[in-house]
C-alpha cells in the first residue's frame, strides 16, 4: 500500500512505468528506454510484474515520384518507431535529409544524404530528440527535445553546433517552422486541452495562437493558411480525427475535413509542396499509405500503393521527386521485470 504502478507519458508511444508514491504523490520512472509499454499485471507479492513492450523495426526508404514499386530501402540501420509526437523527416534544400533515428541507441537527430551516405549525428546530449523541421533557408534544424520528463523546443544551426533552447516547456511538441523562417509554431501539452503557440526562432516570449484545441499546426507554403488537426471527442487529447484550415494571422474561412481511423499509427499531416492539398498517413490491416485532402473540397486521393509496413513519417524533397519515407513493424512482446524497486 505505498504506491501505486502505472504506464504513462505525454503520449502512447512514449509511455513508461512509474511508480507513484502514496500518500505524497511523489512520481519517479522505473523505466528509461525508447520501447513503449502497456498493461501491467502485478504478482502477489508485488515484487515482480508483466507488461507488454511495444519496439518498432524501421527503416528509412526513398521512393522517386512517390511510386512505391520504385522505393528504395536507405541503409541506415533501425531508426526506431516514435511517431506520436509528429514526423520524423526533414529536407533540407540541397537534397540532403535530416531523420530522428536511434542507430547510435539513443533518439538523436541525424543528418544524411538521401543514399544514407554521410551520415552526421546532430545531437549526442543524452535526452530524447525527435520531430526534426530544418528551415527553408536551410540554416537551422528546430527539433524536440525530452529530458527528465520535460519537453521542450530547441534550435541548432545545420552543422550540429550552438543548440539554443527557444521554450521552457514542461511538455512541448509537434515542431513546425513558417516558410519565411521567422517563426517556430509549437503544441503545448501541458493545459487541460492542446493549444497552438508560435514563438521567434531567435527565442523570445511564446503567442499563443488558437484557443481552439489542437495540434500539429503547420503553416502553408506561401504563409497565408494554419493547417492543424485536433479530435473531435469529449477528450482533446484523444487521437485526431479532423484537418482544421484557417488563415494565419487574421479572420476568414474556416475549413474542415474528417480524417479517417488509423490504426497503430497516428495520422500526421502536412502540405503539399504546391499548397493546394493536405497530405496525412492512414494505417489500415498493418499497412501505411499517404492520402491527399484538396483544400477547396471533393474527395481525399491515395497518394501512395504500399502493400505492406506502416509509415511513421514521411517528407517530399523541395523539387517534388522524391518521398522519403520511414517504413517499418511494430513488435509486441511480454515482458517479466523482477525488480521494480
């Protein structure tokens, strides 16, 4: 009776198990890897316990044209399965990407050529670092970066050198950057519902933008239009199941547009290079595919033909001929921890 175990996070794919401490509350980690778990079934004892650990098999891959019989698996080793926090790929203007990957054991932003050669680890300050957006002036690489349970915006210059911290969190995500550099758009976790902020990518105080829940805000390519998706549910905090378009910065129309059930995966949706649709990922019977939603209405299209792995994110370079994509499994397995303490 000192406590009680539970699974948490800021979100499904990064849970973990703590042990809350009754009566003061006094929340601490048992454990500290990037698996996601679920379900705890606790011995008599309670010395031992069962959980289910959730780890994904996931590689980089680039398809020329978005042609899924043309796609090429890069050789980048497993970069991890984490996409509840928003995507996972960038491109920067020359043709080189920069991924959230785990090949060196520990979530870090990477910098690559789209062959997976030159390959440059970005970030090596032992916290998690994930959700990578490089600026159209290909100058900076905003991320997320998770530390001690906090979660907040930082910027690095594209050579890995001089991190700045933009936000204090506590629970910061879904990095975005306009198109004229100026601002980084940002979901904060911490209230009783999402919230959209932006804030200068030279740091500074942070706006909020919509008291409207939501998340995952991005703005369109001539910076006119917020696209950001939120669920339709009692609780806001529960998977998105609706595309919301409004104008950025001033009143005017509002669109909005249903996003189907994905199962394993959560939907992530950006623009399309031209502005004139939204792309988002739905997993249907194990397998990921891109959609497109036109902005001015009429039916979503199927963007790409995957027979098989889901999509965990996905980016298309500046010149539209390539779609880079991170593909892979999700593996389940039961798991026995014998000392919780």
């Amino acid at each position: 009776m000192s406590g009680v175990l539970v699974v948490a996070g800021s979100g499904p794919r990064n849970s973990q198990h703590w042990f809350v401490s009754y009566p003061d509350g006094k929340a601490r980690r048992i454990t500290n890897d990037l698996n996601a778990y679920r379900a705890i079934s606790l011995t008599t004892d309670g010395k031992k316990f069962t959980t289910v650990q959730a780890e994904g098999l996931v590689n980089l891959w680039v398809a020329p044209g978005g042609d899924a019989t043309k796609a090429i698996r890069v050789p980048t080793g497993n970069v991890g399965f984490y996409s509840g926090g928003g995507n996972t790929i960038s491109w920067l203007p020359d043709g080189r990407i920069v991924l959230a990957s785990i090949e060196a054991g520990n979530l870090d932003i990477w910098l690559m050529n789209s062959d997976g050669t030159n390959r440059k680890q970005l970030t090596s300050n032992g916290a998690q670092n994930t959700t990578p957006v490089v600026t159209q002036d290909g100058k900076y690489v905003v991320y997320v970066q998770g530390r001690d349970g906090n979660r907040s915006i930082w910027r690095i210059n594209i050579d890995g050198s001089k991190p700045t911290q933009l936000t204090k969190g506590p629970a910061d995500g879904f990095v975005s950057v306009t198109p004229d550099n100026q601002w980084v758009i940002f979901t904060s976790l911490a209230g009783q519902k999402p919230t959209i902020w932006k804030i200068s990518i030279d740091g500074g105080n942070p706006v909020q933008i919509t008291d409207h829940a939501g998340v995952a805000a991005r703005v369109s390519p001539d910076g006119k239009m917020l696209m950001y998706q939120y669920a339709d549910s009692p609780d806001p905090y529960a998977p998105p199941n609706k595309l919301v378009i409004v104008p950025f910065g001033s009143e005017g129309e509002r669109k909005e547009f249903s996003i189907p059930p994905s199962s394993q995966v959560s939907a992530t949706a950006q623009w399309s290079n031209d502005g004139k649709s939204i792309l988002y990922n739905i997993s249907k019977e194990n397998v990921g595919n891109l959609w497109s939603q036109p902005i001015n209405g009429g039916p979503a299209k199927q963007v790409t033909d995957f027979k098989d792995s889901l999509i965990t994110g996905y980016g298309w370079s500046g010149d539209g001929k390539q779609l880079a994509l991170s593909r892979g499994l999700l593996l389940r397995d039961a798991v026995l921890i014998e000392d919780g303490k």
